[in-house]
C-alpha cells in the first residue's frame, strides 16, 4: 500500500450549503494525517485547464489548501473551490483549451466529443496527486468513476440538494434545501391567504420529487407533485378547489417539481444539452398555475423557488454529514482505499463501490411514500424506518 502524499479534492456540478465545511474537514483530516492538499477550481474544469508544459499558470486553476486558508470556509454556503459542469471525457472540440488543440484535434465519430481523460491522468502526474477526492452529484462523480477505471485512486462524497445520487439515503445539501423551501413556503401563506389564491411553488428536481415531497410534508402543503408520477390536471385542480374552499382564510398551496410531467406530456426543457446532456429544466410549474387558474376560474400564484434553494450557509444536519463524509473519505484515502463513495444507508454511515453511481437512478418510493392517487406525501409505515425514511 502506497501512502498518499499529496491529495487532490475538487466540487463539482450545482452548489449546495455543506460543501466548504466539507472542504473543510477533508483539509484539517488530510494535514493531520501528514498529507498536503491540493484544490482544483471549477470542478473538473481545474485538471482540464491546467498545463504542465507552463506551470506559471497553474495557479489560475489550483490552489495549495491549508489549515488556515480553509479556516473560514465553513462560515457560508456554497463552494469556495467554486464549480463547473465540465466532462472531460466528452469535450466540444471548441471547448478544448487552446494549448491543448493540437494534440486533441481528433473527436469520436459517434459522438463529435474528445476524451481528454490522457490530459487529466498527465495533470494529476504533473502536481503530483497520488490521491483524489471528488465531491458531487452522480454527473460529477460518474467522471470520478471513469479515473477509478483508469487505476488512479478515488473517493466519492455525494452532494446535490435533489438527493438523488443512487446508492445512498443522503446527499450533502438536501436538508438546507428542504429547511429553506419550507421556510418560503410559509411566508408565501402570507400573500395566499391575504389575495385568496391558489400557491403553486416550483422547487429543483429532475429525476427525484423529493425535495417536493419532502417540502410538502414538513411544510404541510394541500397537494404535492412529483417527477416520479405525472398528474392530472383536471384532478389535481378539483382537489385544489376543494382545499381551498376548505380553508378558513380560503386559500391552497402546491409543490411541483422541475422534472414533473403532465399525465400524457413530455418534461419541460429548454436551451442547449450541457457536458452531461441535461438541458435546462423549470417552467412546469408556471404551465400549471395557469391550467390551474382556467380550469377552477381561481386566481393564482406562481413561484419558482429555484436557486433560493441552495443558498446561504447550511443547517447542522448538513453541516454534520459534510463533516462525516469528509472524515470517512479521507480515511479512506489514508488506509489505501479507493473506488469507494461514501453513503449513509439505513441511517448508518458506510462506503460503497464507486460504480454504483453509474448503475442506476435514484427515485421516490412512492408505494411507502407517495398517495398518487390524491397527490400528497404518505408514509405507509414509519415503524422501524430510518431518520431518512430510508
């Protein structure tokens, strides 16, 4: 076993609060067991862009991380490694660093796309990483998959607010998340009550209603959509009449999510396919409310909560995940262990083939946890489930 002496660590794909205690913790862990750090900006957009023939410029991508340059990190949310959507295994060919063009020059005839995993593999070389820990979502982390495959030692934190990183219960950034939503969706009472409307709150999720579902049950909405399960809107607008000729101030309020479909519809998407082929989701939510408002002749009101979701510094349970997953991954990095992504399950901590990430999607359960037929959070059973419901 070849002990780590210099270890590498980047943020990937969208920010949530909890990553810079993470930053954080795998810094004071990694120092304390004699390793030296290095941070890579933007994700894996940091290797990408680095050159080795200039390392005058490296400085522009990387950064030697310390105990007292991270000392403040875990005061505020976000990444202070800032972060990037970059794919390095599926490159456009103009998105190909300038000093890299002739020696990439050549895309896959399927795809269009080059593979600069070589370039990445010779940057890590070139700083002499021995080591690397990648925080992120299944995008992110598929790539860090992708240098496992390649022999070069790898550990996986998962984060995304959607919490929908197959393998394990939870992600950094799902609990501010779901604490934020419902935090807004209780001042949005204010102005429903107030006008006697109909609330329809759009909230991020693409493939996972989870963050809709569980902001609907803490928050105590009428009605909740989910990507898992599309709705019908004749349905779904009689039963918001009936909520809100039911509520004493007269006014209802719903959760939809991003990736929620129409029963019969397609998911709404606009704009160009990023690194992952993800194009942008929203929209769902405002198509609804004017359906909503057409069909019961209620007037409405329509409110993305987008980014509000993942900003600001995180909540304790956030902050004691990062912290947990940061200890456990660099752990493992000490002991020689690698191709692993650490995971809660079953409300215990643990780490799990780094393969796993790519070999399926994480969704609700909506058997234990959703009533599809009248659009609401259900919990078949909470007797012996987990924290998480999990």
């Amino acid at each position: 076993m070849t002990p780590v002496k210099t270890l590498g660590i980047l943020t990937g794909g969208g920010d949530v609060p909890g990553l810079n205690p993470c930053i954080k913790a795998v810094v004071d862990r990694a120092v304390d067991d004699g390793m030296e750090v290095i941070g890579f900006r933007r994700g894996w957009a940091g290797p990408l862009n680095v050159n080795p023939d200039d390392p005058s410029e490296d400085w522009r991508w990387v950064m030697r991380l310390n105990k007292a340059v991270v000392r403040k990190i875990d005061r505020s949310g976000g990444t202070f490694l800032h972060t990037s959507r970059t794919r390095p295994s599926h490159v456009k060919p103009s998105d190909v660093p300038a000093f890299l063009k002739d020696q990439f020059k050549t895309p896959d005839p399927q795809t269009g796309l080059v593979d600069m995993t070589p370039h990445i593999l010779r940057v890590l070389q070139h700083l002499k990483i021995d080591g690397l820990i990648a925080i992120g979502g299944d995008d992110t982390l598929s790539y860090a998959a992708r240098l496992h495959q390649e022999h070069f030692p790898v550990v996986a934190i998962p984060k995304t607010m959607d919490n929908d990183v197959y393998g394990t219960d939870y992600c950094i950034g799902f609990s501010t998340a779901v604490t934020r939503s419902v935090d807004l969706i209780t001042g949005l009472r204010t102005p429903a009550g107030s006008h006697e409307r109909i609330a329809v709150v759009e909230l991020f999720g693409r493939n996972s209603g989870e963050t809709s579902l569980f902001a609907a049950y803490l928050g105590g909405v009428d009605r909740a959509v989910i990507s898992e399960v599309p709705f019908d809107i004749e349905r779904l607008s009689a039963f918001l009449l009936d909520d809100k000729r039911a509520n004493p101030s007269n006014y209802a309020i719903m959760t939809i999510s991003e990736g929620a479909t129409l029963a019969g519809g397609d998911i709404i998407e606009t704009g160009e396919a990023d690194a992952y082929g993800h194009r942008k989701l929203g929209g769902i939510g405002q198509i609804t409310s004017d359906m909503i408002k057409k069909i019961t002749g209620e007037n409405t009101i329509y409110q993305q909560l987008g980014y509000l979701m993942r900003s600001g510094a995180p909540d304790s349970l956030d902050r004691m995940v990062a912290f947990s997953y940061a200890n456990l991954a660099t752990d493992l990095i000490a002991n020689g262990r690698s191709g692993r992504m650490v995971a809660l399950r079953d409300g215990k901590y643990t780490h799990i083939p780094l393969s796993t990430v790519i070999s399926g999607i994480k969704r609700v359960d909506v058997d234990e946890l959703y009533d599809k037929q009248n659009y609401r959070p259900k919990v078949a059973n909470m007797l012996g489930k987990p924290m998480f419901l999990y």
